[in-house]
C-alpha cells in the first residue's frame, strides 16, 4: 500500500532548507527566470470584476485544453477542491471518497466544516482506486435517515500512482448511472497523462468537475485551476468569493501557470525517469522496499528498519533535504536537475557500499 504525505506541514527532525537539492515535494519549485520574465510583463486587470485578461486567457485555455465550458483560477488546490465539493453538494448531502484521498484526509475537513458536506470515506485499493462494489454498496437510498450522496471524488494521480483509464471509465459510467456527480482531485493530473502518453483530456472527459494544481510538478508558486460546466462553475464561483478567494491582479500568477502548461509539461516525463534511477540506486540497498510512481520515490522499511533510519541521516547530512517521514517520500521535479540526480544517486550507491562493509 503506498502511503500519503501532506505537502508543507512543519516535521519533527526536518532538516534544515537553503540547500540545492530538495526532495520533501514538488511544491517546492520557485519560479525559472523565463516565468519571473511572463509574470512581470503579464497584463493585470480585476479578477474579482472578471476583467483580468492573463487570468480569463488561463482559464480559457485550460478549459477548452481540458474539454469543458469553463476554469476558475484558484489560489490553491485545497481552496479548489472544496469549491467543487460545495458547487456539487448541498447542506447534508455527501460525497465518496478514498480514505486516504487528500480531499477527505488532508484538506483540514473543509467539505464538514466549511461545506457541511458529510463525508463519507472508503477503503481504497493499493492503486487509489475505490472497488466499484465499495462505491456501490456505500450510495446511500432516498431516505430521511441518511445523507442525500451526491458525489463520487477520485484522485489522480494518487501518491504518484496513476489511476488506470479503464477504472476511471467504469466507475464515472458508474456513479453517472446512480446520478451521482464525478469530481477529480487532478493536482498531478499531468503527470498522470504524461505518464501514459495520453492527452490530459482523455483523463478530464470522465469527469464532471476537474481540479488541476500548476504549483506542483509544473513549477508555478501558487494557483490551481477548477474546471468543469459554466453552471456548476457558477456556483463554485460564488463559493470561491465566500471562502476569501476573490484575487485581485491575479494575472500576475495567472501568467506564470499559463507559462507553466507552455513550458513544464513536456518536462515531467524527466522527473518520472528521474524517480526511476532514484528507485534503482535504492533498490541496491539490501534490508529497503522501493516503490516508484510518477515523480514519487517511497521506502518503507524493510528487513531491518535501521537501514532506511541511517540512510536518512547519511542523505541529510550530505545536503539532501528531506521530509523524515515513514514510508520516506522523496519527489522529483523541475528543481532536480539531471546532475544533481546523478549527486542523489550517488551519494544512495556511497551510503550502500559503506553499509555493506558494515554489515561484513
Ligand atoms: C497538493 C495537493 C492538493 C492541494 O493543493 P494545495 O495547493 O497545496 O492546497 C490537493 N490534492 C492533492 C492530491 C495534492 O497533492
């Protein structure tokens, strides 16, 4: 089962920042010069008054690149998220979801707190899936006793799983046939259409309502993107507005994720074989379980649960910055570059060589 990491909360015994290479996540990213250069020639209007022409040019886009009527530029994806949970769900309605799905697990209960969306959480697969069977037998009868379930929310990709297209396609057709609504958590939905050499749309058109992060893996310092109809975008709209998130000169972020989608996507399939080589040095390492997905390298202790213990104080030591979790999580993106990856992995074959030595 591959395990989840919040992205950003403050960790006993996290070492400090300030060095080059960086490996906690792929928020991490601060923006090249080449999106320093669009941000600061961005033409900016009002957003709130819709009059900001880098952030209707980004929505526009994406929409229409995503196959649906209309975006909405969010300042986060947790903010994202929880609009299109309350654009799909009234007071006492409820949704599907994973239970370790960051909706549900990470967004601080919003959709209870703030939405009055009740959740209800289910057992995943190990790929992020939700049995069609568990989404079934959780949809609740037209009955005063219960919760109005309203929405089935996936996510992909899923601790750097991508979700296979054959489930998607089942369980939307699925939850459409119940009239349910389909909402996807996509804050790495390029990874997961660069992954398997598709068109993000193909992903999106399962999907009634999609929410994209351009601060991860794309390299942008803050913004996501909901997309889906114009009258369930109107809604999320009016919500976005109550929770605080009316921007005012957004075009200025609008601009560094348009330059994002121009410019990063290509380059997350570097990330993936980056990821890759970050497995296979690990895989060297006797007494590890590797895991690789996308951009996410997980290790889970293994036969002897020091190894992976000292191995995180060696790469610490060395300059690699790490969230100190278990499983450990260690994410690729565009601030790796190929030579500091080949320093990763060689400082991984350094730390197996001397704790074989140990070990004879
Ligand atoms: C990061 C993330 C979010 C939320 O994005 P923020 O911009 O950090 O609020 C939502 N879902 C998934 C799967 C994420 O990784």
């Amino acid at each position: 089962m591959y395990g989840q990491a919040i992205d950003g909360a403050p960790q006993a015994g996290q070492v400090s920042k300030g060095l080059g290479i960086d490996l906690r996540s792929d928020t991490v990213t601060r923006p090249t010069p080449g999106m320093l250069a669009a941000m600061s020639i961005a033409s900016t209007g009002d957003d709130v008054f819709a009059d900001d022409p880098s952030v209707n040019q980004l929505q526009d886009r994406l929409a229409d690149e995503l196959g649906f009527e209309a975006g909405l530029f969010m300042p986060t994806g947790t903010m994202s998220n929880l609009c299109a949970l309350m654009a799909h769900c009234e007071r006492g309605d409820e949704y599907l979801v994973g239970q370790l799905a960051h909706t549900y697990k990470y967004e601080g209960g919003g959709a209870a707190v703030l939405g009055s969306i009740q959740p209800q959480p289910l057992e995943q697969e190990a790929d992020g899936s939700i049995a069609i069977e568990r989404i079934a037998a959780a949809i609740k009868a037209d009955d005063p006793h219960f919760a109005r379930t309203r929405l089935l929310a996936l996510e992909n990709t899923f601790g750097g799983q991508v979700m296979p297209q054959d489930y998607i396609h089942k369980a939307s057709a699925f939850a459409r046939e119940k009239g349910l609504g389909v909402h996807l958590d996509g804050a790495r939905l390029y990874n997961a259409a660069v992954a398997q050499g598709l068109q993000a749309r193909e992903i999106a058109r399962h999907f009634d309502t999609v929410s994209v992060c351009l601060s991860k893996g794309l390299g942008a310092p803050a913004g996501s993107v909901l997309m889906g109809s114009s009258k369930l975008l109107a809604k999320a709209h009016r919500v976005r507005k109550m929770l605080g998130g009316g921007m005012r000169q957004a075009g200025v972020l609008a601009a560094a994720g348009s330059y994002a989608l121009d410019h990063h996507v290509a380059g997350l399939a570097d990330d993936h074989r980056r990821a890759d080589a970050i497995a296979q040095a690990l895989r060297a390492i006797p007494g590890l379980e590797v895991k690789v997905a996308t951009n996410m390298v997980w290790v889970y202790p293994g036969s002897d649960a020091h190894v992976l213990d000292r191995l995180v104080a060696f790469l610490s030591a060395h300059g690699v910055v790490l969230l100190n979790r278990r499983p450990l999580r260690l994410v690729t993106h565009l601030d790796l570059s190929e030579e500091q990856c080949v320093v990763v992995c060689g400082l991984i074959e350094t730390f197996g060589a001397s704790s074989s030595s140990m070990a004879t």
